[in-house]
C-alpha cells in the first residue's frame, strides 16, 4: 500500500491507525510517501513508526514534485505484486480497500485484468470541486474512452509490473485507466465512500490543474492513437 503525503501533518495519524484496523486480518506492506511536507508531517511519521509501527516504510522526497511521481516513487520502492494507493488527507475510506480486493478475486476470470478504481459517487467536496471534476471526467471518457467515471479517486488497486511498464509522467495519476489500457489491460471501476476533509486544505485548484490536464490529455489521446499491439510466439 502506497500513501503520497504533503502537509498532512493533522491527518496521517488517524488514517495509519484506520489502515491497521481495516487490515487487521490482512498481510500487507505500507509505504508513506513524503513529498517533502513542510509542516512537520515526516516528523510525525517517524514518531508514529517508533512508537506504533515498526514495520512502516518512510520515504522522504528531497523536493517537491507532485502525486504522480510521489506514487511513482512509492511503486518503486515497494516489493509485492499489487499495489493500493490511497489519499493522505483521510477523505478515501481504509474500509474500502477491502472492496477493491474483492473485486479483484471476483474478476479473477476477466481477461489481464490489472486495475480497480475507486468510483466516488457521492464526493464531499465543495459544489466548485465536484462540478470541475464532473467536466473533466466527461471529457476525459469522450476523448479516451476509458469506461472510468471517476479518475481522480485515490484509492486503486493495480498490478506494480503493469504500472511500472506505463509511460512515466508527471500528472499520469489521473489518466492510469486510459494508460493501463493502452497496453492492453483491462479495469474496474467499485463505487466506494468518501468523506468531508477533516485537517488541511486541498492542494490542487483550478488553475494549477486546467492547462497542464488539457495538455496531458491531448497526450494521452496521441499515445492511444500511436500504440501498437502485435501477436507473436516463440518457435522451438
């Protein structure tokens, strides 16, 4: 499982602790991503992991760049086979992750299966929030036909190798079903919960996000157009 956090500081605690609670009877590796926080966020980590989580991994960003490679980082860094993603502001449901392992194991017939996302019908964001997401989302299934309403959700459940072998850029987080299919993967999407931000404020607004996803969009389009799947076997 792999956490991205920036200036979470008033939040990661309680969602660490509603991780184990959720898991309990589950076997998993957790990895905290610190996309070099500000606010005393990587103190608390480390506080957290002496006291209450040994096994805890902590990785620490020297710089700031952003959700996409701070999961990126934490894909690299971690060791099993399928990967969980959750936000670090404690709006995704530790609950949920659960669900998404369920779906899988339902699916196991569904052919390559290598994605489940989060589908957060009922989001607890401002009115401004959710009808820019709602825009975006609907142009981003017109143009790619992704078959995915809800990108921007945090909590996925993906297979490392597939991820790892996707075009890496910054930003891809919002497009990983579209990329994901590219390369001939199939998806989920899992109607979880989402709740009321409760500590901090949103990193992202509308002007840090419209140019540059119009831009990533139109990339992503052109590498679904130039993609190329081939049929081949090995001859004895």
């Amino acid at each position: 499982m792999i956490i991205p956090v920036f200036n979470e500081v008033d939040s990661i605690t309680a969602l660490l602790v509603e991780i184990t609670t959720s898991l309990k009877d589950h076997d998993y590796e957790l990895v905290v991503v610190d996309d070099a926080s500000t606010d005393g966020t990587l103190a608390r980590l480390i506080s957290y992991r002496a006291t209450e989580a040994r096994g805890l991994r902590i990785v620490q960003h020297q710089s700031n760049y952003g959700q996409s490679t701070a999961i990126h980082t934490g894909v690299q860094t971690a060791r099993g086979p399928w990967i969980v993603t959750l936000d670090g502001d404690g709006q995704n449901d530790p609950d949920d992750i659960t669900k998404l392992l369920a779906a899988r194991d339902r699916a196991t017939g569904q052919t390559n299966l290598q994605m489940i996302c989060g589908y957060r019908r009922r989001r607890q964001d401002s009115f401004f929030k959710r009808a820019s997401s709602m825009v975006a989302n609907s142009v981003r299934r017109t143009l790619l036909r992704d078959a995915t309403p809800d990108t921007g959700c945090g909590l996925k459940l993906f297979n490392r190798q597939a991820f790892l072998e996707l075009p890496y850029f910054d930003h891809m987080h919002r497009f990983l079903p579209a990329l994901i299919q590219r390369g001939g993967g199939t998806t989920l999407s899992v109607e979880v919960n989402h709740r009321p931000r409760q500590h901090g404020q949103s990193n992202y607004g509308f002007h840090n996000r419209l140019w540059v996803g119009l831009i990533d969009l139109f990339g992503v389009a052109w590498l679904q157009w130039r993609a190329k799947h081939t049929d081949y076997k090995e001859l004895d």
